[in-house]
C-alpha cells in the first residue's frame, strides 16, 4: 500500500510541476501582426494597431473594453456616419493589433489614444469609452482636455470595488495559473461562453463576434489590463480626475449589469459637473449589443442637442411593430448640417434639452405666472419590462445621493388605474400652490426651449 501512495504523490507533483511550468510559458506569450496593411494599421510607439475610419464630420472616437475589438462598435459606427468622421482602433492586446508582454492599463491606454490621435491629427473629438476603454478616456480627458470635446463613458467603473468577474473568468485573471485557465478557454467555445454569458442580460444576446474577440487576446494582455486597471482606478482616484473635465459627459449604464456595478453612473456624476446618466432597462454590460436603438438614441441626442430620437424609439415598441434596425438597410437619413463639436468650456444652448429632469431654477420673487411650463417627466421603457429591478433602485438611490435628483421632490406622481386619467394636479411636484400647469399640446413640434440646466 505505501508504494502505491508514493506514486501517486510523485504523479500528483508531476502534474503540479507540469501545471505551473505551461502556466509560465503560456504567461509569457506575445502575438505580433502579420502581413500589415497601410490603410488599416499605424504604428505607435513601437506596436501595430488595427483602426477603422468611416464618414465624414466632426470627429468621434470609439474605444472599446476588456476581451473584446473595435468590432463591437461596427453597428454604431455605420449609424453615425453619416454626420460624424468615427475613428475606432483595437487597443494593443486585443483584436488585430499587436500583443506584447507590457503596456497595458489606464496610463498607458491613455497615452496609446493620445498618440492615436496625434497620429491623425485630430485635435477635438467626442470620446466613447466603454469598460477599461471608458477608463482610458477619463484620464486622456483629465491630461490632454484640449483634445476630448465630449465624454461618453458605457459601463465603465469609477472604482475597483465595481467590478465583479464571473469565477471561471476570474480564475484567469489569477497570476500565474490564470495562463492556463484563459488558454483553456481560447480554444474551449463552451468554457468562452461561460465567461461571457454574465456579460449579457440575456443569452440570445450574446453575439458570435463577442465570443470570437474574448478568445483573440493572450494571457499577459487580459491579466495586465486587468490588475493595472484595478489598481489605477482604486479608491476612486480615476473618478476624482473627472472635477476638471468642465465639459459635457454622458453616463450610459445597463441596469443589469452584472460585470459593472450600475452605482457606478452615480460615482461619476457625484464628482463630474456637467454629467448627466442614462439607465438602459433589461441591459446588462454591452449596451451597444443588447439594446443599440436605445443607446444609439441616447448617444445622438447627446451629440447633437437634437430631440426625439428615443421617442421614435419607444413609438416603435409601444405599436407592436418594433424590429431592430439593419444599419445596411436602414433608410438614408435626411442631410443635414453636422454640429460642431464645442472645444470649451461653455455648453451649447441645445444640451439644456438632455436633461428634462432637472427643475429650473427658481428666482427670488417671481411671479407664478411667469415661470415656464413644466414639461411632464418622462419615463422610457421598453416593451416588455420585468419592473424594477435591485439594479435599478441600487442606481437610483446613488444618484439621489450624488445630489442629482432631490429627494424632497416627488417628481413622478402616484399613477392611476387610466394611465391617461392624471389627477387635477400635481402633489409635491416643485409647483406653487394653486398653479396648475396644461400640457403641452405638441411636444415634438414645439419650438420652446427645454428647462434651464440648474448644474454650474
């Protein structure tokens, strides 16, 4: 019996040896491009990256996250180019560029899409992060605000306490080891789809080009990025950088994000001081996969200052007849003159629009007579909704904490059985007394000026 359990002893440390030996030289695996072509790759600081240019106007970069490619923006990329010049690049480590040992983070992305930049001489643009890639704008926005004219950041934490990894992802994210459980899932599919399903509210969702990109990295690339980028953003010292950014940005959320904490939009819009957020319904991490029309709606009316384009949207949904829209065969929208992107301070008069939410403010001794007519708030859902979820409340609660909506307010009030049937007036909706505001009988073709913003 005591030879038998020395071989096995001996087989089990073999095997142990075995185990952190290829874990060691699958950790220490690089990836260089191929057969580079000109008119699709550039240089910069010594790695080939992959990029796409597509349009023409104002110009709008897209930045993608953690185990994925510029591919990921291929749908929204073709809806904005139309009016916008939209550059989206994979960072190194991901998709088709270059994948060496180091030089992966916030610092280092940040200094990669400066020199994107500088490479394409562009020197204003709209910045579209999402995940790590949101990150990464954050601090090129904190170093270089010159050269970011509008921030979008999609899912992104403000703190490494935000994040949560599904395990079997987690265990390749671990030093060492991790090498084997992430080959393991390069060329395992089903394992692939364990680590990308909570990535997705729902798993028709989960597309064939995601799963493909989450295999294309290498061990060093997806470890690295992972701990430089918990480690960066740790304590909220990322968020903290967001105070100086004195322009427009947008918090898109998915509020069943399942990698991405939803409280993180109330983390950037406590510290940012013109931020605003949007909270997709039954989304989970990938909004521009889960719920494009959504987010592509949210993201043009931030763009462009222009209204309507999410209640097209919801219209759609609420008359049955809601298909998803083929960017190949959608129909062409009509020209127009492509806004200008404001490279200072001062916001353009159309981003008072973005927030109807928001009360104006109220002068000493004004008449009631002369206040403007609220606008009823608005609430969009999508068809089908499960109600409110712990996502939802847990967001909510946080921006009401980060002084984004007051709580004395009651803003929406108590629905009745007739959703048409609204009672004679308002309760505790921040009007005087006695003032009972009509509705507006045309929203869409209205030509009065939405609520003041009441942020500095």
């Amino acid at each position: 019996m005591m030879p038998g359990m020395n071989v096995l002893i001996i087989l089990l440390l073999a095997a142990l040896t075995l185990f952190v030996v290829g874990s060691l030289l699958l950790g220490r695996t690089t990836h260089e491009v191929q057969n580079v072509r000109d008119e699709e790759y550039v240089e910069l600081e010594g790695t080939w990256i992959r990029y796409r240019i597509t349009g023409e106007g104002p110009p709008v970069l897209l930045v993608h996250g953690l185990l994925s490619s510029s591919r990921i923006w291929e749908r929204l990329a073709g809806r904005l180019s139309s009016r916008f010049t939209v550059y989206s690049l994979d960072l190194n480590g991901f998709g088709e560029s270059d994948k060496p040992l180091s030089g992966y983070g916030v610092r280092h992305g940040s200094r990669l899409l400066y020199t994107f930049c500088a490479h394409f001489e562009i020197s204003h643009a709209t910045v579209v992060g999402h995940d790590i890639g949101g990150s990464m704008a954050v601090k090129l926005a904190a170093d270089h605000p010159d050269t970011v004219d509008r921030l979008v950041l999609v899912a992104a934490p403000a703190d490494q306490e935000q994040i949560d990894l599904p395990t079997l992802l987690w265990l390749a994210m671990l030093p060492v080891v991790g090498a084997v459980f992430y080959s393991l899932g390069q060329y395992v599919r089903p394992v692939r789809e364990l680590w990308m399903r909570a990535f997705v509210s729902e798993r028709e969702d989960l597309l064939e080009e995601v799963l493909e990109d989450a295999g294309r990295s290498t061990p060093a690339a997806v470890r690295s990025s992972y701990d430089v980028t918990r480690r960066e953003t740790g304590l909220g010292r990322l968020a903290r950088q967001t105070r100086g950014f004195n322009k427009p940005l947008l918090v898109v959320c998915g509020e069943e994000d399942q990698i991405v904490d939803p409280q993180s939009s109330a983390s950037w819009t406590r510290v940012a001081p013109r931020s605003e957020a949007r909270l997709i319904e039954e989304c989970g991490h990938l909004p521009m996969v889960e719920r494009p029309d959504e987010f592509e709606a949210h993201l043009l009316e931030f763009l462009t200052g222009e209204t309507g384009h999410l209640e097209g949207v919801t219209k759609r949904r609420t008359s049955g007849d809601y298909e998803p829209a083929d960017p190949e065969e959608a129909p062409e929208e009509p020209a127009a003159d492509p806004v200008e992107p404001h490279s200072r301070g001062e916001a353009p008069a159309d981003l008072r629009a973005l927030r109807p939410e928001a009360p104006p403010p109220e002068a000493p001794g004004e008449h009631p007579a002369e206040e403007p007519e609220p606008e009823a708030p608005r609430v969009h859902k999508r068809m089908g909704s499960r109600g409110q979820t712990e996502g939802r409340r847990r967001a909510a609660e946080s921006t009401r904490a980060a002084g984004s909506i007051d709580p004395s307010q009651n803003l929406i009030p108590e629905l009745p059985d007739d959703l048409f049937d609204w009672p004679e007036r308002w309760q505790d909706a921040g009007h005087r007394k006695g003032s009972r505001p009509e509705p507006p009988e045309d929203i869409e073709g209205s030509d009065a000026e939405g609520p003041e913003d009441a942020r500095p």
